[in-house]
C-alpha cells in the first residue's frame, strides 16, 4: 500500500522540493488567505482569524498584514463613502459592546455571583445558579398566573366578600387561614361566571388553560434545558479517567481568592491520594471482604427504605389525628388555627433531621469512589421526601376531598403552610446547621473544622421547595409569590452563611455535570410527581359544588366539554368541536403521536450513536498524527546527522517566532518528502 504523497498531483519520483520553493508556496498561501479576509466583513474577518489553527504571534501577523492590504487599497480607492460606512460600522460596535457590558451588569446578582464563584469555586456557584434558574420560574409563574387569572377577577369585583366577624389577626400569616380563606389566595374565591366588560371572559376556561398551558411550559422547558446539558456536558463530552481528569483539567479558574486557592490545591491533592488508595483498595479486596461490604450497603439501604415508608406512615397518622382533633375543637377557631401547624412541623422537622442522620451512613460504607456516595446520599433523600409528599396528596385527594365542602381551599392552605415552615426550617438549618457547626469548630473541637457546604443536601432543599408550588399551583394560584420572597430571601440568607461560616466542598464533581444532575432531579421524580398530582385532579375528582370556579361540574376538564357545546352554536366554529371530538379524544391520536416521538427518538440515538465512532475514528487519527510527527521528528534528526558538513543558521534574536517555526516546519517537509521517497523505493 503507497504512502499518500503530501503533494499531490505530481510524481513522487521527481519531486525534488527545494527550500526556496516551499517557502514560496507558503507565501503564496498566505497571501492567498489575506486576499480572502479582506473580502469579508469586519465581524466574519475578526471570527475567521480567531479561528485560524495557529499560534497568536502568527494570528497577529497575518492581521497586520490584512490591515495593511486594506489600508493600500482604500488609498488606492478611497472616497468618502467608505470611510463614513467604516465609521458608523465602528460606532455600532461600540454600541453594541456597551449594550453587552450594561446587560450583564444589570443582570440580577451578577456581581455576587463573581464573588462566589472566586472564593468557593464553580460548584458551589452552581447552587446559587440553580436559585435564581428557580426565581426566574416562579417570577414568571406568578406573572402568568395574576395575570390571566387575578387581575381579571379584580377588575370585576375588587373587594373580597369577606364576613364581618372575620378580621386579620396575624396568625394567619403562619396558618393562611382565617382572612386569606376569603381572598384570591385560594382556589375557593374565583368565581365560574363569565365576567362582563369590556369583553366577556370565561373564569373557568381562563383558569383550566392557564394552569394547563403553565404546566406544560414548564415541562418543556425543563426538557430542553435537560437535554441541552446533557448533551454538552455528558454526550459530547470527552471520557477520561478520575485521576488523569483531576490532575490535568479539574482546576477552578473562576478562584482568585488565594485562600481559596491553597484549599483547593490541598482538596486536589487529597482527591488523588483517595482515588489512588481507593483503585489499589479494590484491587486488594478479598472475597469476605467484598461481602462485608455488600452486607453493610444492604442493611444501610434497608434502615434508610424503612425510615423513609416510616415517616410517611407518621404523617398519615398525624394528619388523621389533626382531623379529628379538628372536629372536637370546632367552636375554637383560634386554637384550631394553630393546631393545623402540627402537620406541617413535623413534616419539616423530618426533612431537617433524617438527612443528617443520613449522611452518619459513610462511616460505615465504604464506597469505591465519592461519586457514589454522593448519589447514594442524593437517592435516600429523594426517596424520603417523595415518601412524604406521596402520603400527603394521597390523604389530600381521598379523605380531605370527601370531608370538607371547600377542600380545594383546605389543600391550598395546607400548601401555603408547608412552604412557610420550610422557610423557616431553611434559615433555622443555617444557623443551627452551620453557624454552630462553625462556633463548635473552631472553639470547643478544633479537630472539625469550618463545615463544607453540602451542596447536595442545600439543593434537594429548593427541589422540594419547588415541588410544593407546583402541586400548589391548582390549588393556590398565587402561591409563586411566596416562593419569590422566600427564594429571594433565601438567596442572600444562603450568601451570607457561606461567606461567614461554610468552606468550599473537599471533594467536588464538575459543576457542569452537578447542574445537568440538578434538572434532571427536578424534573424526575419531583416534576412529573406534581404534574400527576393536578392531573389527577383536574380529570377524576369531582370539583366543591359550593366555591370555586368549577363548581357543579363533574370534573374540571368537563370544562372543555361545556366550551365545546357552545360552540356548536356558533356559526363557523364546527371545525373546533370536530377536532376535538376525532382528535383530541380519540385514542388512535396519542397512539400515533407515540410512536413518532419513539421514531425521533431511534433517529436521535442513531444519529449520537454515529458521532459517537466518528469521534472514535478522529481520536484514533489524532493519536496516528502524533506518531506521524514523531517519525519525522526522527528521520529529521538523522538527516542533520547524516549531512554534517551543510551550513547551519547562525543563531540570533528573532523578532518574531513565525521566522523560525517556518524555517523548522520547511526541514520537517523536506524530511517528510525524503523518507516518503525512501518508502517509495522500497516498494
């Protein structure tokens, strides 16, 4: 098989190359290259040369020579038009890059988000990106949601019909019931009437479609912003192994602070000590001790399965327990107020206590890498908290909707209270948490430290946080703005609890891959968990007859069955309630919209399944041209060593390092075009 010639076209049994003619070819090439970004405009000129594969004294070069190839010919044809178009080219620019500057400073946190990503590192960063990701949603939940729905209901009748023994007693902002039973907070107080303005407006379609259209927002949303991560981060990003990844490209450029800086130096160097210990530690391992470890990893998956189903089975007793206190204390409105803190207490108190109990479980697993652990830790509190909701809608949807004539109302406010306390539980978490930890520290047991900032353990917190306004949603329609507050308080609660009493996190992931992990979580279990959770009630549960604005209905989605009959007599409106009716309903519809997103998914995978060997295929190519450069890295040498008498260069100060490289890259050709000869003629 012949060697490809790197000259083309020619007999390689003539070629006789010499310097003067690949010197001038190369010039030939460059101002082959100058010719053509001068044609270009001035942004695709600047993108083509920061793009070029050479080094920036060369990049630099060839950009003076571009200028000056420019400037030669516009004082050849100068005119006073392209001077001005030059000008006001420039002025745009300029524009634009001050535009630039001005958003990102007036972007939301931008400056304490520097902050922390110099002291602690990208990590920690993330979480604090992954806060205000959530402020922004509910932001834009609430404005959706008051806008389409309260505003309206305001404008036809803004005083609340509140009863004239009922006054604001300031309980109710721990409770939300009381005086907020009788405001837009909750679902009770829409009214199903078409209200009649300036134009008419449907209450009961405007409040279907305004949740239904928000939720599915939201799951497209966290779709796309899964998969665009995923696919960065994980699809396309290059495999390499724990140890060779931390030592080469695990470094936190976003650190300046210098404290930070020999913290994280000392973190890396213990990172590689463990995983060095763990990989000789696995390959020692014997049989007996590879089922000693199995047994522990079984009881401490079981303790922490059965804790989880126990606390859920505490609360289903406790909330049955609040119901029946509520009925024996039903003429004392003020302590029945207070005795529905109970649920939402506890529940906090669980989601405060069992993770740390949790996190006990290391010193006894012995996990062959941190990762692990961390999803391990990640798995047990998803677990408990989805245990916990789970056994809430359940006796929310099946005995709270049977018993209560307004429950709608009464699930909102048992949302409202949920929220508050953890709130609460979240700044009492940071003091007892971690300003303790810090005072205990570093006083009374120097031996513990400052404590890390669990990154983990701080976002399953605004996970669940999340999953609470989401199930909300239905039931409290402005429950958005109390998590605004909260996650704005929150956020600089977080801040100053870092800065003061937390250090950076000793072992860390790629904070690229921690944010994809973070979507993902909310999006599965926690997001699908409350999509089902209104799901279920807008399509099997019978609706309050007496409040709401789907009261007399069998079910809220029989909304869209009353719209589509009023349509029917509306003269051009035929085509609507067809597709409705041999569409929308009909089972064959959702069969095939299945099985094309299960087609797009298989052409998906092929198609990552192909670059996946094509990239394959160019590692492969990079590792032959390595080699290929060390071969003629060789035959160059014994071609200085074979022709010891041929004049050198005298060594001198350059100017520039494009002199040299060229005059070394000239010899490695004509290596190159000698040792192909050789080839050749062996053949």
């Amino acid at each position: 098989m012949r060697r490809m010639s790197m000259f083309p076209g020619s007999d390689p049994s003539n070629l006789a190359f010499t310097e003067d003619a690949i010197r001038h070819e190369m010039e030939n090439e460059e101002q082959n290259l100058v010719k053509k970004l001068v044609a270009l405009s001035t942004r695709e000129r600047i993108r083509d040369i920061r793009d070029l594969p050479m080094s920036c004294e060369e990049k630099k070069h060839i950009r003076s020579q571009v200028l000056a190839f420019k400037s030669a010919k516009q004082s050849r044809q100068f005119t006073c038009f392209t001077d001005c178009s030059e000008n006001v080219s420039l002025f745009f620019r300029r524009c634009g890059y001050s535009i630039r500057s001005v958003r990102q400073t007036l972007e939301l946190w931008q400056g304490i988000m520097k902050e922390i990503g110099g002291k602690f590192g990208t990590s920690v960063l993330s979480y604090f990106l992954f806060l205000k990701w959530l402020l922004m949603f509910n932001i834009f939940s609430f404005l959706v949601n008051f806008g389409f729905i309260t505003i309206p209901l305001l404008v036809y009748d803004p005083l609340p019909s509140i009863p004239p023994n009922v006054s604001f007693r300031g309980l109710e902002i721990l409770t939300g019931a009381g005086y907020f039973n009788y405001t837009v907070m909750y679902y009770g107080s829409y009214s199903n009437e078409t209200l009649v303005g300036l134009v008419e407006y449907n209450m009961q379609l405007a409040y279907f479609f305004t949740i239904a259209v928000y939720m599915v927002l939201c799951g497209i949303a966290l779709i796309l912003s899964m998969a665009s991560s995923f696919k960065t981060n994980y699809v396309l990003a290059a495999p390499a192994s724990s140890g060779a990844w931390q030592l080469l490209c695990s470094w936190d450029f976003n650190i300046t602070n210098e404290r930070a800086v020999r913290q994280r130096k000392n973190n890396l160097r213990v990172q590689l000590k463990e995983s060095l210990s763990e990989k000789a530690q696995r390959e020692l391992l014997t049989l007996s001790e590879k089922l000693k470890h199995f047994g522990v990893y079984l009881g401490c998956w079981l303790l922490s399965t059965g804790l989880a189903v126990g606390c859920g089975a505490s609360i289903y007793y406790l909330c049955q327990y609040e119901q029946q206190r509520a009925g024996d204390a039903a003429g004392r409105s003020l302590l029945r107020e207070a005795e529905t803190l109970l649920v939402p207490f506890v529940v906090s108190l669980m989601n405060l206590v069992v993770p740390l109990f949790y996190s006990l479980f290391y010193k006894f697993e012995h996990y062959s890498s941190q990762r692990r652990q961390i999803y391990a830790l990640v798995v047990r509190n998803v677990l408990l908290r989805m245990s916990i909701l789970a056994v809430l809608c359940y006796y929310w949807m099946n005995v709270v909707a049977r018993t209560y004539s307004c429950w709608e109302s009464v699930v909102g406010q048992a949302l409202y209270r949920l929220v508050i306390f953890d709130f609460l539980f979240l700044m009492l978490g940071s003091f007892f948490g971690e300003f303790l930890s810090k005072v205990i520290g570093t006083t009374l047991l120097p031996s513990l430290g400052v404590p890390e900032f669990d990154i983990a353990r701080n976002v399953l917190e605004l996970i669940y946080a999340q999953t609470l306004a989401w199930i909300g949603i239905y039931f409290s329609p402005l429950l958005p703005a109390i998590q605004i507050v909260k996650f704005f308080i929150l956020f600089y609660l977080k801040k100053v609890s870092l800065t003061q009493n937390c250090q950076p996190p000793r072992r860390t992931g790629r904070a690229a891959q921690m944010q994809t992990t973070f979507i993902a979580l909310l999006f599965f279990p926690f997001f699908v968990g409350a999509l089902s959770m209104v799901a279920y009630t807008a399509w099997r549960l019978t609706p309050s007859e007496q409040c709401g604005p789907f009261r007399g209905l069998n079910n809220t989605f029989s909304v869209v069955g009353v719209w589509m009959d009023d349509l029917e007599e509306i003269p051009g409106s035929q085509w609507v309630v067809w597709i409705y009716q041999n569409v929308i309903r009909s089972e064959i519809f959702y069969f095939l919209i299945t099985l094309i997103i299960l087609v797009i998914i298989y052409m998906f995978w092929q198609v990552t399944k192909g670059r996946k060997e094509l990239i394959c295929l160019l590692k492969q190519q990079i590792v032959n041209e390595g080699k290929d450069k060390s071969f003629l890295l060789d035959k160059l040498q014994n071609l200085q060593k074979s022709q010891p008498n041929k004049p050198k260069l005298k060594n001198q100060k350059r100017h520039t390092g494009r002199r040299s490289g060229t005059s070394a890259l000239i010899q490695a050709m004509l290596a190159r075009q000698q040792a192909q000869n050789e080839y050749d003629d062996g053949y």
